[in-house]
C-alpha cells in the first residue's frame, strides 16, 4: 500500500456547544497534524465532491445523516469516529432516549461506514460489543502542541509557594469526571491546609457546581484550601499542568483522555482510573492507578500525598516517555496509512 499525501480529507464536527472539553481539542490536534505533514483538511466543506475521504467526528447529528447519503451516492468512502459517545457509561445517560434512535437510524449509519476508528484500545473493546459491520481500527492522538517540563518557572510565574504541595483539576466539570469523588477523598484524608491547594480549573453544569461548592463550603475545616478558577483554556492553561504536584482526573469514562497526556506531556504525575487508557502506561512509569470508587481514590491519593512531591529527574523521564510515545512524528504515520487503505479500497 502506497501512502499518499495528496489525499484531501473532509472533517465533520458537532456544532460548537457540543464540542466541550476534549472533543474540540482532538478534532483540532488531529486536523493540525495531518495539515502539518503535507494533507489537505477541511473542517464542514459545502462540498464533499472534492475530497477522497470523508471523517465524521461524534454520533448524534442528524446531518451527519444526510452527508453520508451524499457519500454513498457519490462514492466517497467515510469513517466515524465515536470519540467516546458509545461507552458504557455514556449510555447510562438518557439510555431511554439514545437507545430508540441508536436502532433505527445511528446503526444503519455507522454499519455504513468503510472503518470506525477509536482512539484507545479500552474505546475498541466497548465498541466491539455492538458487532458493527465495518473493521474497527485503534489509534491514539497525539501530543496537544509543543510545551514540556517546566515547574519551577512556571510555580514562578504562576506566584505559586515553594511549601505548596498544589493538586490541579483541569478538565470540564462534570459528575463524569469524578470531582465530587476527590473532593470526598480530600475531605476524609484532612490534610494540612498549610501546606496544600486544589486548583479548579474548568466549568460545567450549575446544578453541578453547587453541590460541590456546598459540600467544599460544608467541609471547608477539612479540605486544603481551593481556588476555583473558572475556564481556562488555549495556551494559557499549559502553566497550571506545568506548575502542578499532581494533576487530579477521577474519572468514570474516558476513551482516551486527552487532559491525561496534556499533563504527562509536561511532566506532572496523574492520578486517575482504570477507566481511561492510561493505567499501563502510568504504571510504567511508576504511578499508582485508582478505580472510580471513593475508597480506591482515597487510597490512591493518599499514596501520593504521603510520596509527597517527585524530583525533576522523574518529572522530566515522564515527559520524555510521553514525548517518546505520542509525538506526532509516531502517530502520523499511522493515520496516514489509514486514510490510504480507506481510500486504495473505494469503488
């Protein structure tokens, strides 16, 4: 199979309000990527005529419906990537709404498909439960731009205490992402508030927030203190995961976990789940992995904050091991090939 860089691809995204958190940076990552080694990528064209593939990103688009016609009338071959809306846990969420349309419409499109792509292998495992018609194929998303370990200028610039032992949240707030279990955790540990801060950085439902500033309100004698800091977001958010002691995801899905990398890539230890794709490769470099129960997180966690903080030396071997796995240099090539195959094998 020859890999050709003359191929043009056609991107289609949800609308913007559904694009939150990490589904906006994969598109984009990706998209910057392939740009970057010489394809063609447009995001929502007026036309798919001039393209050789068509990429559809997320489920649930009435739309998507209606262009993939066009692709089978026009015999562009397409692929869906999931980005996770088909794990268990997603399904658990208005199941009751889902499932009706998933029968009559969302299965015919996605048995429709040349490939379904997933991004982690935990991802594909889920997927295969459907028993969907065209070929599964795994690859991960690469590194979200070029920043590296840098802690101590960015405690600097960031006014951060060198006693600080500082605990970072930076993802979109919801139940989903286990919040209410590290700030449950946090409670029950009462650690010194001397000496330790959560940063939250993100922003999701109000109903949500509020219960989670009550129970930090409730608990407040028991918790470190915190800094509640709203959205943060572009390059700007590249200093709280650089400056951090530890980056906080207890997560009860995630189909890869771009935020995980984000932090690995600077050099920042993570505690999360088995519930993400991460559990071998932290474990690897030497880092414990909780499930998504509050006793797990609380014993995880604990298991950190008693290690207390790494040296450089470790935080810049988990870079570099990062860098070593997910430069896009790797995992281009990867893409590329895929794309190739998908479009050797069109009508």
């Amino acid at each position: 199979m020859s890999l050709d860089k003359s191929l043009r691809l056609a991107f289609f995204v949800p609308p913007p309000d559904q694009r939150v958190g990490g589904l906006d940076l994969a598109i984009n990552t990706l998209h910057d990527a392939l740009q970057s080694n010489g394809l063609t990528v447009e995001i929502d064209p007026a036309r798919i005529e001039d393209f050789d593939v068509v990429h559809f990103h997320g489920l649930w688009q009435p739309r998507f419906l209606s262009i993939s016609k066009s692709c089978r009338r026009s015999g562009k071959p397409y692929v869906v990537s999931p980005h996770g809306m088909l794990e268990p846990w997603a399904w658990r969420h208005r199941r009751w709404k889902k499932w009706p349309y998933f029968l009559l419409v969302e299965r015919r499109f996605l048995n429709r498909a040349a490939a379904i792509l997933a991004t982690s292998e935990i991802e594909e495992e889920h997927l295969q439960r459907f028993r969907f018609s065209p070929s599964l194929t795994t690859i991960p998303l690469g590194l979200a731009g070029t920043f590296d370990e840098c802690y101590w200028r960015a405690r600097r610039e960031l006014g951060w205490s060198d006693k600080e032992f500082v605990l970072l949240y930076l993802s979109r707030i919801h139940p989903k992402k286990g919040l209410h279990l590290l700030l449950s955790a946090l409670a029950s540990l009462a650690v010194d508030r001397s000496h330790h801060r959560l940063i939250i950085v993100g922003d999701g439902p109000r109903e949500y927030l509020n219960t989670l500033h009550h129970f930090a309100n409730t608990h407040r004698d028991s918790l470190p203190r915190i800094d509640w800091l709203g959205p943060i977001w572009g390059d700007t958010k590249w200093k709280y995961l650089q400056a951090a002691d530890l980056f906080c995801l207890p997560t009860q899905s995630e189909n890869f976990g771009l935020a995980i990398l984000e932090a690995c890539q600077v050099g920042t230890p993570v505690l999360t789940t088995s519930e993400t794709p991460w559990k071998a490769f932290l474990e690897a470099c030497g880092f414990p992995v909780a499930v998504p129960t509050l006793s797990s997180v609380k014993d995880t966690l604990g298991e950190f904050l008693r290690g207390g903080r790494i040296g450089p030396d470790k935080r810049k071997r988990l870079a570099r091991q990062t860098h070593a796995e997910y430069d896009w240099g790797k995992v281009s090539p990867r893409y590329l090939a895929f794309y190739s195959c998908i479009a050797e094998k069109a009508p």
